[in-house]
C-alpha cells in the first residue's frame, strides 16, 4: 500500500528484566515492556500522571545487548514498528497481542551509581551522539529519580 507508515519511537524505563530466550533454530530473541508517562491538567484543574506500558521484542544482535545490558529500571530509546500477533492458548481460544517490534534499542543511561545495572556497552555511553529529538547528553549520569508514578507506588506492568 502506497503512502502508509508503521513507525514507532519511544523513550522510557523498563518495567521488569529483559527475558531472553532462543528459538529452536538459535536465533535470539528478548521480551521486555517499557512505560512512558505524560502529566497534564485536567478540567478541574489537578494534575494528572498517565502512564502507558508498551511490550517490546527485540530480535537479533540487539535482542542479545538488551538481555545482557539492561535491567529494570533503565532509560532506553526505541525504534521498531507495531505488529500483532494471533496464536490460539490451550483451551482452543484465539488470542491476539500488541508489540513493538524494535529494530534499534539504544541505553540512555548507565545507572551504574544505582547497582546491580550493567554498564551500558562504550558505543552507548555518552561519547555517542542521541537520538535526534533526544536532547544531546542529558541525563546519561543524571539520577533521574523514579521512572514514573507507577513505579514510585511499586506498582509493575504484571
């Protein structure tokens, strides 16, 4: 179809550890969801925190960075496109989800002050340029405090 686009970009922190895994034919491939939040003014005039979860797959070269380089927590730039899946669960029902398929997943923080995260890979840190639109340098070694709301209160994308 002429003229159509699938494009997704996202920047956000994960919700739990990457899960990788590999399929019968060895090829890589690592699961994760991220949250993105927004806050506006509502009609009555009090502020409103939303947050959005967004499952990713990653396939490849960058399903193995994402499972060995990040971890809960972490600030990641996402580049990939939507696609759903349909498959049928154990008691015969069709079921349907969907991901971002992610062609490019980039770390935009080295969390190592926090513990327990790897350190980015050095073509990650902050000696590369960011994504366009992503505001140079800033926050690579900044504590960023709490990813969102959601996380803040312990809630989790279960």
């Amino acid at each position: 179809m002429a003229g159509s686009l699938n494009k997704v970009l996202l920047i956000g922190r994960l919700g739990r550890d990457p899960e990788m895994r590999y399929t019968p034919s060895g090829q890589p491939v690592t699961n994760f969801s991220i949250a993105t939040d927004e806050t506006y003014t509502g009609k009555d005039g009090q502020k409103v925190e939303k947050t959005e979860w967004h499952r990713i797959v990653v396939w490849g070269k960058q399903a193995e960075f994402c499972g060995n380089y990040l971890a809960k927590g972490r600030l990641v730039y996402i580049e990939g496109k939507l696609e759903t899946r349909k498959w049928t669960d154990k008691d015969g029902a069709e079921k349907y989800t969907t991901e971002i398929k992610a062609d490019r997943v980039v770390g935009l923080d080295s969390r190592q002050s926090e513990g327990g995260y790897a350190p980015a890979p050095q073509q990650f840190q902050k000696n590369q340029a960011a994504p366009q639109g992503g505001g140079g340098n800033a926050g690579y070694d900044d504590d960023m405090g709490p990813a969102f709301p959601s996380e803040a209160s312990g809630m989790d994308d279960a």
